[in-house]
C-alpha cells in the first residue's frame, strides 16, 4: 500500500495529537540539545586552553580569545538557561520576568570556572600519577576521555546545584554518549579523582565520593531500588566512598546508605550491600577455574583437553 506525502504528513500529525511528545507546542522552546553541546565545547575551552582548540595558542592573545569566548557562552548559556526557568515556570505557573534571574544565574556559573579548574587540574594530575601508561600530563588532558568526562561533569555540576532544570542532564548525556563514562550531575566528587579506561562506569545522582578516590572500568554506584519510583526523588539512594579508596573493575556497590571507609580496596566483580570500615579490603572468594591444557598435537586449532 502506497501513501501521499500529504496522507503521511496528516497520519503523523494525528500521532501527534494521541501520543503527545511536542517540544512546547506554541510556547518557549525547551533547552536545545545541539546549543548545549556547542556552549560545552566552549567551555572545556575556557578550562583547558588551547587543548580543545584547532591553532595554537599564543601568550600575546590570551585574555582577547578567551573574552571573546566568554562574552559567547554568557550571551548563548543566558538563553538556554532562560529557556529552562520558563520550562520550571510552566510548572508553577508564575510570570515574573526570568530574564534578570537567567543573567544572575550564567554570570556566577561563569565566575565559578576559576574554581572549576583548580578541581580538574588535580583530576589530571590524579590520572597522570595513577596511570604507568602515561606519558605526559598533556597527554592525559588531551587524550584521554576521562578527564573530558569529569569536567564536563564538574561544570553540569555547578549548573545542578543551582536548580537549573534540563541543561546539566544535558551535559552529563552528552559526556557519557563520547566518553562511556555515566556521571549523573548531581554527584558530589572530592579532588584528584580518576577512572581508570572509563567505560562503562555509572555514578548515580546521590553519590558522595571522597578525594584521591581512583575507579576503574564498569564500577556501579547505584542505587538498591527503584520501585518506589519518584516517591524515591530528593532521598540518598548511592553510596558514599570516603578518601583514598579504590575500586576494581565490574564491582558495584548498591544503596544509599552503604559507605566505603577510608582506605578501603574493593576488589573486581563484588557485589557490595553493607558498609565497610576504613582500610578495609573487599574481595570475591577465588572461583572454581578449570585450568584447560592444549593438546601436544591438536586435530586443528583451539584444540584443548581437560
């Protein structure tokens, strides 16, 4: 069965109104999506300068660029956060004018960035001294898709704390989509933090980790259960790691009120219920390997006997 363009447009817009799903059908459009990740860009710019950027950087045009870049993300930022405090108006139904709070808002996220950096600069340092692999601090920054992760995480952080809807679940989606790395913006995370390869690593919403904490691949901080659903929203649901623990990979430690002591080494694959206390160390018993021998003259390849 074949269809006109028209009778394929009046289907669709059918769906439309059944379904729902419009992005703010005659109102103020939602954060954009593609304007988000283009003002990120710009950011890591303005955290690590000349690392995310195409020419070389010199000393004589330092503070022009980076006025030019900030006066750009102010004007850009100011408008999607403004598109997000009339997403949250829509909710209480206000109308006060949200623009003067929109320009007070991006202008201390901004002031913040000072800040920001010093933190990401002990992340880098962290991955540096932490990884045999490395070769260079700069390599570390340029390279390596944990340190885009945590200061992308650390910049939707600052915008979380603010109570600006949207724009930092954005960022954070955004980082895990290019690094692997799943870091909800909510998360409060001590200095010179590291995860180790990245992938496949999620630190849930209420998550409190410590400083010189270093994570490794597929670590869940997650959250014992959902059922209860939004009754669950605002509560500490993710665990708590306190200074210089480590945690091997695949291992995931689950709930709210669990806290890793001081100290603490969590080895690969736990599955962790309980708190442990400082300088603790946590393995799985050893499992039953079956040690395979190979053949002194296999029939074909991959020919093993027990």
């Amino acid at each position: 069965m074949s269809f006109t363009v028209t009778q394929l447009t009046n289907r669709l817009i059918a769906s439309y109104a059944k379904a729902g799903g419009i992005n703010h059908l005659d109102g103020t459009n939602l954060p954009s999506k593609t304007a988000i990740q283009a003002i990120t860009c710009s950011l890591l710019r303005l955290v690590f300068p000349g690392f995310f950027d195409d020419k070389p950087l010199h000393s004589s045009e330092l503070k022009v660029e980076t006025a030019t870049l900030m006066d750009e993300v102010q004007g850009r930022l100011e408008d999607e956060i403004y598109k997000s405090l009339e997403y949250r108006r829509g909710e209480t139904e206000g109308d006060e004018d949200l623009r003067p709070r929109a320009r007070e808002l991006t202008n201390e996220f901004l002031s913040r960035l000072p800040d920001v950096r010093e933190l990401l600069q002990t992340d880098a340092e962290a991955a540096y001294n932490g990884d045999p692999a490395a070769l260079s601090k700069e390599e570390v920054i340029v390279a390596y898709p944990f340190i885009e992760a945590i200061a992308i995480h650390r910049l939707a952080h600052e915008l979380y704390r603010e109570d600006v809807a949207l724009i930092p679940r954005i960022m954070a989606e955004w980082a895990h989509s290019r690094t692997g790395l799943d870091i909800h913006p909510g998360a409060k995370i001590g200095s010179h933090f590291f995860v180790d390869h990245c992938t496949g690593t999620v630190i849930g919403e209420s998550s409190e980790i410590g400083n010189h904490v270093k994570l490794y691949q597929g670590v869940g901080l997650v959250a014992k259960s959902l059922a209860a659903g939004q009754a669950l929203r605002g509560k500490k649901r993710h665990p708590t790691l306190e200074d210089n623990v480590t945690i091997y990979a695949g291992a995931t430690i689950v709930g709210g009120d669990v806290v890793i002591g001081k100290g603490s080494t969590i080895g690969a694959s736990v599955f962790l219920l309980h708190s442990v206390a400082p300088n603790s160390l946590v393995v799985c018993n050893e499992p039953d390997i079956k040690v395979m021998e190979k053949r002194k003259k296999p029939t074909h390849d991959g020919d093993f006997q027990i």
